[in-house]
C-alpha cells in the first residue's frame, strides 16, 4: 500500500525532468497510473466486503508515536476506489481538454501530487500522516486551483482556499494532538477502544470542535463555503476531481472516520445536524441565482456536502448507509455534469446557461451524458440517486426529534438540487440551437467517453444495486455499526418515502419550467452580496491588512536601537510589574559566600572596566578594558569551582583581543552621534533593566533549585560514562549531539568569515 | 613585533604548547580540560608563531589550510557518534575498550569525539585569524 | 558575596544594553560582547555557586564523596563561550566588511542608504 500512495509522488517528481516528454502526445499515458490503482484496489474488492481489514505498518518517528500505518477497510476502499477511478477519467480527459498547454507536464505533476496526498489520507491509520497528507491535499489543491495563475482572480482564488483550509489544517493538527494525548495513541485503529474515555475527558468538546473546525472548512461547510465557488476558476478536470469528487469530501471522510470514535453525543449529533441542514439549505438556494454552469455545480456541491454532514449528523446506521450511498451518487452525477460543463466550455467559449441551447445537435453524446447524469441527480428512478434519494428520506424520516422539520428542509434541499441538476445537465442541450452556436465543433471521443462512462456506471448501479452494495455497505461496517440483511432495492412498495420522492421530482420539474435563470435574478441576489460571509471576510481581511501595515509602520521602523529599546522598555514594564507584585525579598543571608578581599579587588576590577568600556573615547583602552573584564570573569570562575570555564574563558579572551587589536586599526574612530539627551533616556533604560535583572537574580536565589539532572549526571559520570570530570562528560558523552551541533556552527561562522573576507562582492568592486 | 627574542621563543614555545594542548585534550574525561579548552590553546600556540615570524612561515609550517581540519572534526566526531549504531545500539552511546591503557586510561567513543571537537575549534579558530591577518 | 555579583551582572546587562542604543557600529559589537558575558555570569550564578569544589571526581572514587558545584550551568556556559567566539569574530568581519562598502559606521546612515537604492 505504501507503494500505492508513493506512485504518485513520484511521478510527479519523474514529471520534473521528463516534463518534456509528457507535454506532447504522450500525455494521456500517465492516465496508467490511476488506472493501474484502481485495478489494484478493486482487488480489494471481494476481501473487505467479507469484512477483512487490511493493515500495513511503517516505521516513520517512533519515538513520537507517528507511524506511516496504512488500513484498508470499507471506509478507505470507497475513497480509495474514487480516487482512483475518477482520477483515471479525470487524466484522460485532461490530455484532451489541456491539449497543447505549455504547462500540461505541471499539471499532470500536481494532479498525480493530489492523488497521492488523498489516498495517503483515506489509508492513513495514523493522526499525524492524516494530517500531514491532508495538508498535501490542500497545498496541491492551491496550486491546481491557481493553475492559470496569469490570471489575478485565480491566483486571488488560491490563495483563499489555502488560507481556509490551511486553517482546517491547523485545526486539524490541534484536535488530532489534544485526542492523541487523551487517548494515549495516534492510532486511529487503536483509539476506537478508549472512546468512553474520550467520551468522558473534560477535552472532549475541545477535540469535537477541532476536528469539525477541519472537516467544515475542507467540506465547505456554511460559514466557510466560501473558497469552494472561488476555487472554479482552476481548470475544469481540476473542479471535477478536487472540488467535486474527492478533496471536498476529505472532510466528510474525516468526520466518518472519526464517528465510531468522537461520534453517538448529543453535542456531535445536534452540530452535525444543524451545520448540515443550513449548508445544504442555503446553498441550494443559492443555486437558484447562478447562470454560470459552473457556479450552479458549485453551489449544489456545497449544498450536498451538507447533505452528507445532515446524514453523518443522524447516526444511525440508516443514515450512515444513505450517506455512503449518497458519496458515491454525487461523486458519480457530479463529476458527469462538471466533465459535460467542461466540454461545453471548450468548444462554445461560454458558460452562460441564458444563451447555452440546443447543443444536442452538436454533441449527442455529450447531451446524452448530461441527460443520465441530471436524472440521476434528480433521484429519478431507475437511477443509482433515486436509491440514494430514499434512504435519505427514510433516515430521516426515522429521526425522534422534530422529523417533519428536517423532512421539510431535505425536502426543499432535494427539489432545489433537481432544478439545479436539470439546468446544468439538459438545459443546454434542449430548445433550438442558436446561430452563434452552429458551427462548433464535435469534441474527440477522449472528451466525451469520460462523462458517459461515469454516467452509464450511475444507471447501472441503479438497475443492478447488488453491484454498488460491497463497496457501500463495508463502509457502515467499518464505522461499527451492523446492517442485517439489508438490500438495496428501487421498489418499496407505496409508503411515505416514495410519496416524497415523487413530490420532489414534480415539483421540482414545474419549479424547471416556470423558472429561467436570468441576469435578472443574478443581480437580485448580488445585493445581498455584502452580507456573505466572503464579502465579510473580505472586508475583515482588508482592515487585518490596515492594521499590520500600521503596526509594521510603527514598530519596523529600520532603527536598530528602536526594536532593542522597545523591547527592553516592554520587558522593563512586564517583570518590573510582575516582580513588584509577587516579589518577596526574603533572602537568607546566611546561605550566601562571604565576601573576601581578593573577590572584592575582581569585582572592582570588573566595574572599572565596565566604566572605561562605555566611557572611553579611545578604541584601544575600549578593547583593553574588554581584555580586563573577561579575565577577571576568569579570574571568578578560578574562585568559585570552574576550572574548565576558567581555561575557556581565558583562551577565549586573548583570542578576541588579538581579533579586536587586528581589526578594529582599520575601523574609523568613535563618533559622537547621539546628543545629550537622547544619551540620557538610553542610560535610564538601561540602567532600570540593570536593575531588573539583578532583582530577578536575587529573587532567583531565594527560592529553591531542583537539582535532579545535576544529580543524575554526577552520579552516572563514572558509572555510565567512565569520567570523573563531569563537565567534560556532559559534552561529550550525556550532550554529545548538542556539542555536535555546536561545533558544526563553529565551523559555519568560520566559513562564513572565510567567505566574507576572501570572496568579493562583484557588485562592490565595479562601484 | 617580530624581535629576535619573541622569534626565537615561539619556535621553542610552538611544540611544548602543541604537546600541552594535547595533553589538556586526553586529560578532558578526568581533570579539567577536554577538546574545546586544547583546541584553543593549540591555536594560540598557532597564532603566537604567526606573530613572531609572519603568516606565511606559519602557513609553511602547517602545510595544510587550516580550514580542512573543519571537516575532518565534524567527521571524527560524527563517525564517533554513529559508531554504536552499527552495534544496534542508538546514535551516541558510549562505548569503551574493555581494558586500559598505559598513558590515557580507558579509550571510548567520548575520546574520539573528543579529538572531533579539538580539531573543529583548532580549524575554526586559525581560519577566522588567518583570514584576517591575511587580508589585512 | 551572591549581591554583590547581582549587582555586578545588573551593571554588565545595563552597560550592554547601553552600548547596543548607540550609533556605532563599534560599540554594538562591544555592547553585545558585554551582554554575553553578564549572561554566562547570570547562568553561572543562578546555577549556586561555591568555593574550591570543582565538579570533579577525586582519585579513585567512583561517585562523589562530598558536595560538588553544579556541571550543568558550567557546560551550559563553556559552550556559550566558544560559540559566542564565533559570533563575535563573524559580527567584527561583517563590520569590516559594510565599512568598507558604504563607508560609514553610523547605523542610522546605513539605513539611508539602504533606502536609496
């Protein structure tokens, strides 16, 4: 499995120096890879519907508990198998859409980059690689979304979608470490025994929280939706596989990966619900205002990712099933309509639904693929959606509290969807085919092939629901609960289900007819634009802009001794006021050395030399009484038990004598720069931090120190490192890494004046 | 500065402070001393020839530049560091030569890390003085 | 003995500090010089100090036989010595270096320069 998730990678790294090749014809070969994956992993097929489970484990930071461990279960089999699947139509597709681009090698590299990260999510057992894999999805997505990145938009659109689901990320990585330390494993596959303790632990809301702050933001759930519609603008291939099919529904994998763990609460039931039920009412709704294609697939995407999070949020194995069932509908109609959008992009220049007719005439097959993927999104039997459609209803239905609202919102979610799907899918093909139309083009067979294998697949697993029963029915499995003898079926008999379900289809087929998008209702709905969240994110952002830019004017000014005097003022401020409030000045005198003569004749030493340093106008006595200072700084290390610090420091201090000597001839003479008064604030600063800090040090010496690694190391220099002097054991032996560490910078100061003094500037020496 | 007196000395000074320096290196596990404080006091030894006779004796001296001492340090100690793992124990134990010997005591990895860092700091020090001297 | 020296890293702080407001490049370097050493001081001495016991097992003990002064503060500080050689010998050439080329040691003349070109 490790090589799975790796195949992808390094194609995209082979795409660095063989890009050349795969720019040309030869592009539509890389298609091989999702190909080959998917055969692999539909060999999974028959062992996990048994109910096998298939680990693997790598070591990666043991010491931390972070393990590559890759499963295998119903869960990761139904990711892995669109991942795959739709990823190996996406890659065919592209080498035609994408013909002839001077960066199709690039694209190829991050599509197969994004490939590889969200297969290492769906397959991770383990937090950490969850994270770090879902961060590659977001850093791929930004760069596939910012593809066309001549274009300010895009990159503009980019850049959103990193920050929202960076964000995600972050929160992510917050949750995963709060619940790893609570459960005392990062093992997903481990915690599901500990999930009353986590249940239980006062963390657990915190941990909630995080892990939906994750799953909303990369499912763009409402308030956070707002990347999704921006994120249109990447090419169409990348809106089909990243934004419809696969990255966005990385949270909703989150959230069902986590439900047998986190899930079955009041507060992680009740949120789901909420979230869920806003997100897919809302954006149903706006779908209605959109005339791009690509807009109205947008907004229905959002409004069925809430959908799902509705159904996770009911819990029930009912419900669970419906929204495995449900991935695969959307993933199969959604990817249709984006592909068929794509090509009608290509070949007419627009996406304007208003002018968009007639177009079967031009592309049959295209139409043809549309028509199938529009009917199953509307839940028309005998469609794979019409299944899907009544299981949700059914689930629904069953909730205890308050059904008939929930009926009532999933209701108007599902009618506004079919207006969506109909609209995008048969609309541009129906009616009279417009002049400017009637010379198009018929788009290759690689184009159109994609979108109808997709869309026969959805009609197939309608009319022969045995054949999509174990890739979905593992999935419930896998987050713990049981089905029975459960079967899919298209009749149920007359119940209420199916009463809703023909009120949706003909509702919704009168709301198609009355209702025409319109510039008109374009408009209407960009007056309340301002109240979006990404109006108010934006406004938001341009004020943080503002204000950083203010704060940045202010504090980076440029001036050396500014930043250095705030930041002492600051100090000054904080410990002075955090020592005049806890300080207790009792220090007993009686532990304390006594003071002798020859102490007091360094110390005297020292502060002359301290006052020659600041006060001398005379480079030489500066760097004599330097001289001075360090030795007498020996001289204290000789009295009080350091020898080995004493030698240092007495090594040292010649060294940087002769240094100073050798280099400071050819430096100019001091100046007076500053005047009186600025000299006057600067010794009051820095005698009041004097002052601080040798409070502090009193305080420091009044309370009592923990000796315990001091301790260990003496006990242990001889016994465990054959030393008896145990500085020296320290360094070698019990810190051998840190010295190793410190002698590698050693030696980088040392090239770094080697190189600053033998190589010259070029730059310099022309002035 | 170069008198006869100073001349003289520091060709006489240059071994016996080499040898010291040494000596300060072995004696690091058990009295004070080690490869940081015999690194210094080889390269004083270094510097005080410079003064005396001029750079380019002492560089005919050394033969080498002394930046390449740099890398076999790092070497030396890193070897040092990794040399447990190939007994599959992890990165940095110490090990130790079963008996003892006459003039050093016991010999162990620590040693040779050891002698690591007196290289490093020999070859740090002389190259940051040299260079200067030399361009200026 | 422990206020005096107290008292005596407060000064070397407040004397660093001092040199580091300056405009000279010069003292900048001192100003930092003198802030290392008050702040191996500062460590050495919170570390508790006491006379004529080197961290140092004597003869043929194996562990110590009496107190000894604490090897912690003092291998912390022997590290801190070397590199800060290091970074004073690169800190002094970097100077030699930007006096040569823009011919000043005035730090507030080097940012006019820098915001010239």
């Amino acid at each position: 499995m490790l090589i799975a998730v790796l195949l992808g990678f390094v194609f995209s790294l082979l795409l660095v120096v063989a890009g050349k090749f795969f720019r040309g014809k030869p592009a539509i070969l890389s298609a091989i890879i999702p190909l080959s994956l998917f055969v692999y992993f539909s060999g999974f097929i028959n062992e996990v519907s048994g109910g096998g489970v298939i680990r693997q484990s790598f070591k990666w930071v043991p010491s931390f508990g972070v393990n590559l461990g890759f499963t295998l279960d119903g869960l990761s089999l139904l990711f892995s198998l669109m991942i795959t699947g739709i990823g190996f139509l996406v890659f065919v597709y592209t080498s035609t859409y994408l013909k002839g681009h001077e960066y199709l090698d690039r694209f190829y590299g991050y599509l197969s980059m994004f490939m590889a990260s969200m297969l290492g999510l769906v397959l991770s057992d383990n937090m950490i690689s969850l994270f770090v894999f879902w961060e590659l999805t977001s850093i791929s997505s930004f760069f596939l979304i910012g593809f066309n990145n001549k274009s300010e938009a895009s990159r503009k659109s980019a850049i959103t979608a990193l920050a929202v689901t960076g964000l995600g990320g972050m929160s992510l990585l917050a949750g995963a470490l709060i619940l790893g330390s609570v459960g005392g494993t990062y093992t997903i596959s481990e915690l599901l025994n500990s999930n009353q303790v986590i249940a239980d632990s006062p963390y657990y809301i915190p941990i909630v929280i995080f892990m939906f702050g994750a799953a909303f933001t990369k499912s763009a759930q409402f308030p956070f939706h707002f990347w999704l519609p921006g994120s249109m603008l990447a090419p169409t291939p990348v809106s089909t596989y990243l934004h419809s099919a696969t990255m966005v529904k990385a949270g909703i994998y989150l959230l069902m990966r986590f439900t047998p763990i986190l899930g079955n609460t009041e507060f992680w039931n009740s949120t789901l619900l909420i979230v869920g039920a806003i997100t897919m009412v809302y954006a149903a709704i706006h779908a209605l205002f959109r005339k791009d294609l690509k807009g109205i697939l947008a907004y229905s995407t959002i409004s069925a990712l809430g959908i799902l999070v509705f159904l996770i949020g009911q819990g029930t194995e009912k419900a669970l099933l419906a929204a495995a069932l449900f991935i695969v509908v959307h993933a199969l109609y959604k990817a249709t309509l984006f592909l068929v959008t794509g090509i009608i992009d290509l070949q007419t220049q627009t996406r304007d639904v208003t002018v968009l007719r007639g177009l079967r005439k031009v592309m049959l097959p295209v139409a043809i693929a549309g028509f199938l993927a529009a009917i199953s999104s509307a839940g028309i039997p005998p469609t794979v959606g019409f299944l899907g459609k009544e299981l949700t209803y059914e689930s629904t239905l069953a909730l205890i509290s308050m059904p008939v609202l929930w009926i009532a919102l999933i209701l108007i979610t599902k009618i506004l969807l079919l207006y969506a799907g109909f609209v995008a899918g048969i609309s541009p093909f129906v009616g009279k085919l417009p002049e400017q139309f009637a010379n198009t083009k018929k788009p290759g067979m690689l184009l159109w092939l994609p979108p109808m294998i997709l869309a026969v697949t959805g009609i197939g697993f309608g009319i022969f629901p045995a054949l999509v029963e174990p890739i979905v029915f593992p999935v419930v499995t896998a987050m713990g609960e049981s089905l029975g003898n459960e079967h899919l079926k298209l009749w149920h008999g007359f119940n209420t289900v199916l009463w809703l379900s023909i009120a949706t289809i003909a509702i919704g087929t009168v709301l198609y007819f009355i209702l025409k998008p319109s510039q008109k209702l374009v408009e209407s709905a960009e007056r309340f634009e301002f109240l979006s969240p990404k109006a108010l994110t934006t406004v938001g952002w341009a004020y943080f802009n503002k204000v950083s830019s203010l704060w940045t004017r202010i504090f980076q000014n440029g001036y050396l001794r500014n930043y250095v005097s705030t930041i002492v003022v600051f100090l000054i401020g904080l410990a002075g006021y955090s020592l005049y409030q806890t300080a207790k000045f009792d220090l007993d005198l009686s532990t304390l050395n006594e003071i002798t003569l020859y102490e007091m004749a360094v110390v005297a030493m020292m502060f002359s030399s301290i006052f020659f340093v600041v006060f001398t106008k005379s480079r030489l006595t500066a760097v004599a009484s330097m001289g001075v200072m360090g030795l007498s700084i020996c001289l204290l290390f000789v009295f009080y038990s350091a020898p080995d610090l004493a030698m240092t420091q007495f090594s040292i201090d010649t060294l940087t004598v002769i240094l100073f000597v050798l280099v400071l001839y050819r430096l100019p003479r001091y100046l007076k720069l500053s005047d009186y008064r600025t000299r006057i604030k600067d010794g009051i600063i820095s005698l009041a931090f004097g002052s601080i800090i040798t409070v502090l040090i009193l305080e420091v010496l009044a309370s009592p120190v923990d000796k315990t690694i001091s301790k260990y190391y003496a006990e242990n220099a001889y016994v465990l490192a054959k030393g008896k002097n145990v500085v020296n054991v320290i360094l070698v032996d019990f810190r051998g890494s840190d010295t190793f560490m410190e002698i590698s910078v050693l030696a980088i100061a040392a090239i770094g004046v080697y190189a600053l003094l033998k190589l010259h500037l070029k730059e310099t020496d022309q002035h | 500065m170069r008198t006869i007196i100073l001349k003289t000395a520091s060709s006489y000074l240059l071994p016996v402070l080499l040898i010291f320096s040494v000596f300060i290196l072995l004696r690091g596990h058990y009295l004070p001393g080690g490869g940081f404080v015999g690194g210094l006091i080889a390269s004083m030894a270094y510097v005080l020839h410079a003064f005396a006779n001029g750079l380019s004796d002492t560089k005919n001296l050394l033969r080498f530049h002394p930046g390449f001492l740099m890398p076999i340090g790092l070497a030396l100690a890193f070897v040092s560091g990794m040399a447990p793992l190939f007994l599959d124990l992890p990165f940095m134990t110490g090990l130790w030569y079963p008996g003892e010997i006459p003039v050093l005591g016991s010999i162990g990895s620590a040693l040779f890390f050891d002698i690591g860092v007196y290289l490093v700091v020999v070859g740090v020090t002389l190259t940051i003085i040299f260079t200067i001297v030399d361009t200026i | 003995m422990e206020i005096v020296l107290a008292i005596m890293i407060g000064f070397l702080y407040a004397a660093g500090i001092y040199m580091i407001l300056r405009r000279s490049l010069v003292k900048l370097i001192l100003g930092i010089i003198i802030l290392g050493n008050g702040a191996n001081l500062l460590i050495f001495l919170l570390g508790r100090i006491s006379k004529g016991r080197p961290p140092i097992i004597a003869g043929d003990l194996k562990v110590f036989a009496e107190a000894y002064a604490d090897p912690i503060p003092q291998a912390l500080i022997l590290t801190a010595i070397v590199i800060s050689f290091g970074l004073q010998s690169f800190a002094i050439i970097l100077i030699k270096r930007v006096y040569k080329v823009v011919k000043t040691d005035d730090l507030d003349e080097m940012n006019a320069i820098d915001q010239d070109s």
